[in-house]
C-alpha cells in the first residue's frame, strides 16, 4: 500500500516535470520529420521547378523555331503571291501593248477575268491619267495615291513593278468595301518607250494575310507584311485585319536582318502591350518582309499546362509530404512520449522498489508473426532483484527465459507468466528446490501484467517462513525429545481416522506410561529424568515400524499410533515389543535405572470412532494395567470402563486440585488418657472439591498413592501444618506436638526427613512440636530405604509413631529395629472393647508389650464413654476418637487447646484443680 502511495506520487511528479525535459530531450525527434518533410518538399519543388525551366526552354525554343518557320513559310506565300501580281502584270502590259487600244476590262471581268475578291480593282491609265478602261469605279482610289503612282511612272522610265500602300477611296459610292489596298503598277510606253500610262492592280491587303488561315495562330497571333521602310502593307491580328500604318500596331525596328526570331518585349514592340514570339524572313526578290508573331500565352500554352499539371503535382505530393510529417511527427512523438512515461514509470517503480529490499523486474512478453508468446524478455530490474540471482543488474537486462528453460525454475517460471498474461495478476509463494539460481529458500513472486508486459516483485520470505516452520515445529514437537506432541496428535489423528474410514481399515492407538519414572524424577532430579525420557523415546522408536508414530504426551505418557494395524494380535505383538524392550533397564552415566511400560490399546473403529474416545479408552485401558499390577498391556475393554473411569478422572482432578491447592487440613486432638489433658493432635488431610464438596481421604489418597502424587500431597500437608504451628505459636499459646501421616510410597522419593527439615526450618518450629505416623507396611516396604530414613527423620528430634497397628503382621520384635517411639492401635481394635473379650486381652498384650518396648500407646477410634474407661484401665497412655473431639479445623482447634481438658474424666472430675478451671 505504502509502495503504491509512494508510487503514484512520484509517478505524477515525474510525468508533470517531464514535459518540459521530455520536448527538450526529444528536440531533434520533433524536428526530424519536419525537417525531413522540407527537405523533400525542396527536392520535389527544385527538381519540379527545374524541369519546368527545361520544358519552358523547350517551349519557348520550339516557339522561336515555329515562327522562324512560319515567317518562312508567310514569306514564301508573300513571294509567290507578289511573283503572281509580277507575272499579272507584266501579262496585262504585253496584252494592252498589242490590243492596240481595243482590250477591254470591264469585259474580262464579266469572262471571269480578275473577278476574284482580291482584285478591288484593275486599271489602265492614259498618259493624263485618266482612267481608260477599269473593272471597277476608279472613285475606289484616293486621288491623291492615283496621281501619286502616275508621277511616279511618268518621272522614272523603270519598267519594274512598283508596289504601294493605299486606302479605299472615301466616295464609297461605288460600293467598293473599305479597307486597305496594295497597288501593283507598271508604267505603260509606247513604240519610242514614252510614258504612255500606268497599268494597276489594286489587291486587297488581306489577301496577304490569307495564309493566316491556314495556321491557326490564335485570337493574339499576328502575321505582318512589313515594307522596305517598316512600313505595314497588311496586318492581321487573331481574325481580323488591321487598318495599315493605322495604329502603328508593331513597331519594325527590331527586325534585324533578313531573317530572324526572337521574344519581344511587348510594351516595346506591340501596341497591345502583348508579349509575343516574333519571326520575320525577307522575300528574296521584293522589298518586303513576312513577319509572324505568336503570343507568349498561347506559344506557352501546352508549357503552362504542363506547368499547371506538375505544380499541383508538385502541391499535392507537398501537402501530402505535410500530412505525412505531421503524422509521422505526432506518431513518433506520441511513441517517445508512450517510452518516456514508461521510462519514467519504470524509474519510479525502480526508485520506489530500490528502497525496498523486494527483487522488482520488468519482462517483456515476445510473440512470433501470429501473435503466440513464444519468449519472455527481461526488460528492466532493480539492484536487489539482480542481487537475488548473485549477478550485476546489467548480466541480467535483456535475458530471453527461454534460453534458461532446461532450468526447472525457469521451465515454471515461463509457464507461470503465461498464465499471468491471460489472467492478469498472480500472487504465490514459493519454497525454492535445491539448485534454484536464487540464494533464497522462500520467496513470493507477485506478477501484475500491464500492456504486453509483466510487472514482477519478488519478496524473500525465507526468514518469515523458517520462522513460521520453526513455530509450526514447536507447536507440533516436543521440545525433550523432538517427538510429535499431543498437539499434533490431535491435528494428525482426525485425518487418520478419516483415512481409516475411507480405506476400511483399522488403526492402533497404544497409550503407554512409564512406571516408576516419577520416582526417577523425583529422586535423581529432572534432569535425570528427561535424559531416561530421551532414551526411552529412542526405544519405542527402535521397535516401530517407519509409518508408525510415536508421540509424547507429556511427563512419561506416551501414545503410538499404529497406522493401518491388521488386528488385533499386531497391536499386541507391538506392546510386547515396546515391554519387552524396557525389561532391560537404562544405563545412563553411572546410574541405572529400572523402568517398566503400562500399554493400553484401543482400537479403531472396534473403541471409538473419535479422537477424544480412543485416546481416553486407550488410557483407561492403560490405567487398568497401572493400577492391576505392572510391565504388561492390555486391550480396552468396555466393562473396565466404569469403575476405572471414575478412578482416573479422580486422579487426573487430583493433579488440578494440588495445582489450585484445593486441600485443607483438619486437627483431631489426643487425649492423655489419664488427665484428659490435649496432649497432642493428628493432622488429617480434606480436598475441598470445587463440585463434589468434601472429599473423604479415603477416597483420594489410594489414588494419590497409585498416581505417585502422594509425595507432592505429602509436602502440602507439612507445609499447612507447620505454617499453622507457626501462626498458634504467634497466639502466645502452650503448643502440643501434631503427628502426620506419612503413606509408605512417601518414603519412595527418599527426602521426606528434607522435606521436614526444611518446613520446620523454615517455620521455626521446634522438631518436637511434630510426630510421623507410618502404617507397618510402609515399614516393612521398600527394602531398608524406609529404615535410613525414619533414622533421619527421628535424627531430626521428631517422634515416630506406628499407625493402624495391628492390621499388619508386623510382630512387636520387627518393630524394634525401627526404633519407634508409639504405636497407635488400630480402631477395629478399639471398637472390640466392650463386645468381645479378645478385644481386652489384645489391647492388653500390646500396652503391656509396647511399654516394655519403651513405646507409648494411642487409642484410636474412641467412641464411647465405655472403651475410654477400659483404655483407662488399661493403662494405654493417650486415646484418640470422636468420643473426645472429630477431626475439626484449625479455628476450632484453637478453642480446644485453650480448653485443654477434653474429657470429663471421673478421676479429673475429682480433682481439686479441675474445679479451678
Ligand atoms: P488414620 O491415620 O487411621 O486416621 C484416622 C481416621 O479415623 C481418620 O479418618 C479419622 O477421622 C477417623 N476417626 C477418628 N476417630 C474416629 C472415631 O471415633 N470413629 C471413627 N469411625 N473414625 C474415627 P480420616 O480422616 O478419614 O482418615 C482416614 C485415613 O486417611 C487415615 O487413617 C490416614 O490413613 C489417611 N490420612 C488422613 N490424612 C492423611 C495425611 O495427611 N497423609 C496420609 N498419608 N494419610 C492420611
Ligand atoms: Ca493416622
Ligand atoms: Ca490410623
């Protein structure tokens, strides 16, 4: 979460700086299209406009070379058709010459004789000029031209053709069209060669330009026929014809020799301002020349076509370089762009993970034509990553996993990407086999794809999960042995029934409890007791099968599972193995340590069919061993079940009540027999059941004694005593001696004197102010170790005394050695006096004995009035019963030591003193 924060921070903080770096790093990617599109866009325009050029020289060469031959060929047309008048004339002359003054032209015409439309007129002049025949109206001349062309003839006596410029005549009534005229006229002589007349032909000045026709030189061509002093006998422009000299149309004087072409400038040369290509030839025999001009704009026309066509060429592959460039522009941008925010992604994530002691990769996924992921590419890492693999982050860049398939990890490792590139995420942990190419033990690997690639944190998780292993071992083993322990049991055994019941087979649950190892524990200290319990496990793991679990229950319970078991008799033959294995004793060091096994069995499905139930009838079955006698096994059974059931479980609460010091001692006081004086007291134990109320001693001390517990219930019980000694003595009060009960198992441990001593130390009480009761089986027991030490006890200053005397079969002279300082009889003795004479004759024997012995002897079971006074009689010292006083607490305890005379004794009764009190 912190991460992601942390990310998306600097993830916007970097994308927001960036724009400013990024157009400044980018600056020659963002110019680079453009400049490239320029570039073109010059080629394409230079390389255009340089054909342009030399299509333009071509056109304007081809436009020269065109009037160069078009004025050719107008000059050619010009000669032919002057050389046509020439030859006309100089027909008509001879003709008139010998007619003889008889031709008539009026009546050539009507034969169709110069009835063209260029002949406006045909005439003969006599030497005063008058008109002597004519095919047309001589009012068609200007005077002025006909008076001129007859001077001329008349002066010069030149037979050649003359030719000039004229105009319609103004009287237009003969109905001559206007326009202008071109005069062929040759002068007339007679025999003697005297001017005799003038003969003309008068051609219509279009009729030059005829050839204009021909070739279509457009509405602004011009062809001219310009004379020997420039002047212009015929004009045509486009279709019309121009009035000669009339509007000083051209202007001549660039017509430089013979022949020529060239452009003109058209301000200069036309008068219509028009630019034009112009070509001029000189006729060979007359003073003419053929002038033919084209218009630059219609010369040019196919060129600016063409220039048309290849300029919006030219615009239309620009524009479209334009488009090109901004699109390729926009499209690289936005790819440095895409490259740069994920370069700044990665940056951040990298800064962000660097911090992190989390491996962080990029990897990219790599696909062939169809788009199938055939690789996987490692774009990008962080340190710790590459440190994860031992190597540098750059031997890492670029690797293909591919490459490193035979890998086991790397063979999971593809598959597992390819999952996350369908699915998007993932999120395992993994326990990395041997010979992975991590240093690592656990790791969890986080995939998260974006785009076609795979966003990959590794965690090491090797310490979290050895320490979660090692909780789960903890919780599951037990720490002395490294068995499995209950708690296991109770995960394990659930499973394995199910398995059991699934599979139809049975399963052995063999509970087994070490006997005699809480006198080992107690009387060779705990340490020497686990180093027994660490080779007992050893043991029953020695004589199991490897499927078979052993598992320790705590202190020296033990529970085998025998998982499948084929019967009955396997089960069997097991718990045999496990006694027979601990028939041989322990040999630990110097010490040697006898130690004996309880095995109970149950047997599913057969004793249970959960976990709670077999493992209680397994122990209940155990317990029936215990408690009927030692080093063998036994098989539940359900009539055990009741009468056992109750026992354990008082045993099992017995443990609890000790823990939760549930018990409580009550005093029932003695009585010196003689004075009815409190002369002592015997401490009784009570347990205060939290449920059951006030539990009999006879009820749970059998157990306590089976259980072992007796010697940690022993010790309660001297130390409440003591204590309470201690606080009487605060009284200021005349204290009496307390005996306790000391079962024969308490000798077992070997330290009741210490455990004495130390109370009494501890205290400070007096040894004298406490007495021992041991029952004769207690004495007898246990070999010599209870004679050392009641030794001890009594070395302490604390009287022994021999309880319940008289059930045993201890004789009196047994007794001696054990140097007893009082016998207690017991009450079935008691009850006797009165009833029966044996009674008498045995309480007899035993006072008589006991005081020859130097013992002294205590009554108990004293209940009436009758039994005290044989007692009394009897001279037994002391009594003790229900008579005088039951067992009660301490408080009321008090008030009977500060009475002192508990019995009201008929000797007391009598005596003086007693009526004082
Ligand atoms: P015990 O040592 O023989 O104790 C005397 C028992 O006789 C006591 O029973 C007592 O209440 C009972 N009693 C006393 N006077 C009379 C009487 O006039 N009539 C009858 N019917 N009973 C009388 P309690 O307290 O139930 O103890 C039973 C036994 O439990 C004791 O027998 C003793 O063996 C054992 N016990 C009691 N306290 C302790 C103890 O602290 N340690 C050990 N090891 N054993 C104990
Ligand atoms: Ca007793
Ligand atoms: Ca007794």
């Amino acid at each position: 979460m912190f991460l992601r924060q942390y990310f998306n921070r600097h993830h916007t903080a970097m994308v927001q700086m960036g724009k400013a770096d990024f157009l400044k790093a980018n600056l020659r990617l963002i110019l680079a299209w453009p400049l490239l599109g320029l570039a073109l866009c010059a080629v394409l325009w230079a390389a255009t406009m340089l054909q342009l050029e030399a299509e333009k020289k071509v056109a304007q060469q081809q436009a020269l070379d065109n009037v160069a031959s078009l004025s050719k060929a107008y000059s050619q047309y010009l000669l032919r058709t002057v050389e046509q008048m020439d030859q006309l004339t100089l027909q008509l002359k001879y003709e008139w010459e010998h007619a003889d003054g008889k031709l008539r032209l009026e009546q050539l015409k009507t034969r169709g004789m110069y009835a063209m439309p260029q002949f406006a007129i045909v005439a003969i002049f006599d030497r005063k000029g008058h008109a002597v025949t004519t095919t047309a109206p001589v009012q068609r001349l200007r005077t002025s031209e006909r008076s001129d062309f007859l001077l001329r003839h008349w002066r010069s006596n030149s037979s050649a053709l003359r030719i000039a410029l004229g105009k319609m005549g103004e009287d237009k009534a003969g109905g001559g069209e206007a326009g202008s005229l071109v005069h062929f006229t040759r002068r007339l002589e007679d025999a003697d060669g005297n001017f005799d007349g003038v003969l003309l032909i008068s051609i219509h000045s279009a009729y030059f330009s005829e050839f204009y026709d021909s070739v279509n030189f457009g509405k602004l061509g011009m062809s001219a026929m310009v004379g020997e002093e420039g002047e212009l006998l015929s004009v045509r422009l486009g279709a019309t014809v121009l009035p000669p000299q009339g509007a000083a149309f051209l202007d001549t004087s660039f017509l430089d020799g013979d022949s020529g072409a060239m452009q003109s400038q058209g301000r200069t040369a036309f008068a219509d301002a028009q630019s034009r290509y112009v070509g001029w030839q000189a006729l060979k025999a007359y003073p003419f020349t053929a002038v033919v001009a084209l218009a630059d704009t219609q010369v040019l026309q196919p060129y600016q076509e063409t220039r048309t066509i290849y300029l919006g060429i030219a615009s239309a592959v620009s524009l479209l370089l334009l488009a090109f460039t901004c699109i390729a522009t926009g499209l690289s941008l936005r790819l440095a762009w895409r490259h740069h925010q994920s370069e700044g992604v990665r940056n951040a994530y990298r800064m962000a993970t660097e911090g992190t002691s989390d491996g962080f990769y990029i990897i990219a996924a790599l696909r062939d034509a169809d788009g199938v992921i055939i690789d996987f590419e490692l774009v990008d890492c962080n340190e710790p990553g590459a440190d994860f693999f031992g190597v540098r982050r750059e031997q890492l860049l670029g690797m293909r996993l591919q490459s490193r398939a035979h890998e086991p990890y790397f063979r999971d490792l593809i598959h597992n990407y390819r999952a996350a590139m369908v699915s998007g995420f993932s999120e395992e942990e993994i326990e990395l086999a041997e010979g992975n190419p991590f240093k690592l033990r656990w790791i969890r690997r986080r995939l998260v794809r974006s785009g076609d690639r795979l966003a990959v944190t590794l965690q090491d998780i090797s310490a979290a999960k050895l320490h979660e292993q090692d909780l789960r071992r903890l919780a599951n083993e037990d720490g002395l042995t490294g068995l499995p322990n209950r708690y296991w049991l109770q995960q394990f055994l659930p499973g394995a029934l199910a398995r059991a019941a699934r599979d139809g087979h049975m399963l052995a649950l063999l509970f087994i409890d070490f006997d005699g190892f809480k006198d080992i524990n107690d009387t060779q200290g705990h340490a020497e007791g686990d180093k027994v319990l660490r080779a007992a496990s050893l043991r029953l793991n020695a004589v199991l099968r490897p499927g078979d679990h052993v598992v320790r229950l705590g202190g020296d319970e033990f529970v085998v599972l025998l998982d499948p078991v084929e019967d009955d008799s396997r089960a069997e033959q097991v718990a045999q193995r496990i006694a027979t294995a601990f028939d041989e004793p322990f040999y630990l060091g110097p010490e040697r340590h006898k130690m004996g096994a309880s095995i109970g069995i149950s047997m599913y499905p057969r004793d249970g069919a959960e976990t709670d139930v077999l493992m209680k009838n397994a122990d209940i079955a155990m317990y029936a061993v215990k408690t009927a006698g030692k080093g063998h096994h036994r098989f539940f059974q359900p009539a055990l079940f009741e009468t056992i059931r109750h026992r354990r479980e008082l045993e099992q609460s017995l443990v609890t009540a000790l823990e939760q010091d549930e018990f409580l001692v009550v005093y029932q006081p003695r009585v010196d027999t003689m004075s009815g004086q409190l002369c002592s007291m015997e401490a009784l134990v009570r347990w205060q059941h939290p449920q059951h109320g006030m539990v009999p001693p006879l009820e749970f001390i059998p157990v306590a004694e089976s259980s072992g517990l007796i010697s940690q219930l022993g010790e309660v019980v001297i130390e409440k005593v003591c204590q309470q000694l201690a606080r009487w003595k605060t009284y200021g009060l005349e204290l009496v001696p307390v005996s306790i009960n000391v079962s024969a198992r308490q000798f077992g441990r070997g330290d009741v004197h210490q455990v004495l001593a130390s109370a009494l130390a501890r205290h400070g009480i007096d040894a004298r102010l406490i007495e021992v009761e041991i029952t004769e089986s207690a004495m007898m027991d246990e070999q010599n170790r209870a004679v050392e030490q009641l030794a001890a006890i009594r070395a302490l200053g604390v009287r022994l005394l021999v309880d319940d005397f008289g059930t045993g079969y201890s004789s009196l002279s047994q007794l001696q050695k054990f140097a007893m300082d009082g016998l207690k009889i017991d009450r079935a003795f008691t009850m006797e006096l009165g009833r029966s004479e044996q009674g008498e004759v045995f309480v007899r024997a035993i006072v008589s004995m006991a005081h020859a012995l130097g013992m002294s002897v205590v009554a108990e079971g004293v209940e009436t009035r009758e039994q005290l006074d044989m007692l009394h009689a009897l001279q037994c010292n002391e009594v003790q019963g229900y008579f005088i006083s039951r067992p009660v607490p301490a408080e009321q305890m008090l008030e009977l030591m500060l009475k002192r005379f508990l019995i009201d004794h008929p000797a007391r009764a009598r005596a003086p003193y007693a009526l004082v009190l």
